[in-house]
C-alpha cells in the first residue's frame, strides 16, 4: 500500500513538474454504500482512498481498498470480503475519467458535471457516466456524487442460499474534499 502511494506521488510530482498543471489530492474522502435488502439493509463506508485531479486535462481518478469499508455487523463485513467481493483477489475498486463539462478552477463556485470513465471493481471494467457536484471554495475542491451499482455489471455473485435477503443493486456515495497537491 505505501508503495503504491509512493509510486502514485512520485508520478504526480513528475507530470506535474512537465505539464505545469494544478493537481488535487485528498485532505478528507468518505465513500460509502447502502443496500435496501428485503430482510436486512446492507451499509458500509470507508474515509480512505487515494485521489487525484488534474486541473488542466481534467482528468479524475480514485483508488480505494475493499477491506477499508466498515461495516456496523463484523459477520456482514466478513462476508462483503469473503464471498462477495473477493477482496484477497481483488482488492481495490477504481475509477478512471475525465470530467467533461467546463469547471473555472481558478473561482469559486458550484458546478454540476459529468465524469466519463471506467469503474473497475471485482475485475470488471465498465463504462460509466457519473454525476457530479463540484463546489469550489478558497482553493478547495468538494466533490459529492451518488449513484448505482448493479451487483450483476461487476460479476459480483449473491449466494442462492441468501438471493432473497441481498438486493440486486446498491446506492453508491461519496463526499471528497481536494486540496492543491504541494511539492516539497
């Protein structure tokens, strides 16, 4: 994990040095999901995760680690990890794109866009298009999103023992406040 954290801070500096572009990282993220089931709803979040932005291709991508997500039931988180998403297999979810409606980085303001790309978890990839507000103030970014998974895009499988007690899909949310990334 910190190497990969070292490797994706080595690579920013060094673009960030050759495109004379603004880049964002993560001051605070938190990433949750809710599943409405018809016995049990189903909820977790996670406050870490790796974020950049680039200000000048607008380019957004997110790294977070499946085994982060807290659950409030140990046995529910166990089982998320284990059968569900199979995160000794496959152990972070991703997303790659590029916002493509017009943000002024340089005001304040609220911005309402689009981020196209793809969203890669339990290893499959799948184009997305997801809605987002940008909100900038003093120099920072806040950026909420909400939107849904359905389990089946993912190749994420519910056991038949349990089909009736899982819900197909689940509402994805996320709040994320970017800050200018510093070199030293």
């Amino acid at each position: 994990m910190k190497k990969n954290l070292l490797l994706t801070l080595s690579v920013v500096m060094f673009f960030s040095l050759i495109v004379k572009s603004q880049i964002y990282t993560s001051k605070t993220n938190e990433i949750s999901f809710f599943s409405d089931g018809p016995v049990e709803d189903i909820a977790a979040s996670c406050k870490s995760g790796q974020i950049l932005l680039n200000s000048t291709k607008n380019e957004f991508a997110i790294k977070v680690t499946i085994k982060a997500f807290d659950f409030d039931k140990q046995l529910m988180q166990e089982h998320f990890n284990e059968k569900y998403m199979e995160s000794d297999k496959y152990p972070y979810a991703t997303f790659t794109g590029k916002i493509i409606d017009p943000i002024n980085y340089s005001k304040d303001g609220t911005y309402k866009v689009d981020v196209t790309g793809k969203l890669n978890m339990h290893g499959v990839e799948k184009e997305r298009t997801i809605p987002c507000n940008v909100v900038i103030k003093n120099g920072e970014l806040i950026i909420d999103t909400k939107f849904i998974v359905a389990l089946k895009d993912h190749d994420i499988e519910v056991p038949s023992l349990v089909a009736q007690n899982v819900a197909e899909t689940v509402e994805v949310t996320a709040k994320m406040i970017l800050i200018p990334f510093k070199q030293k």
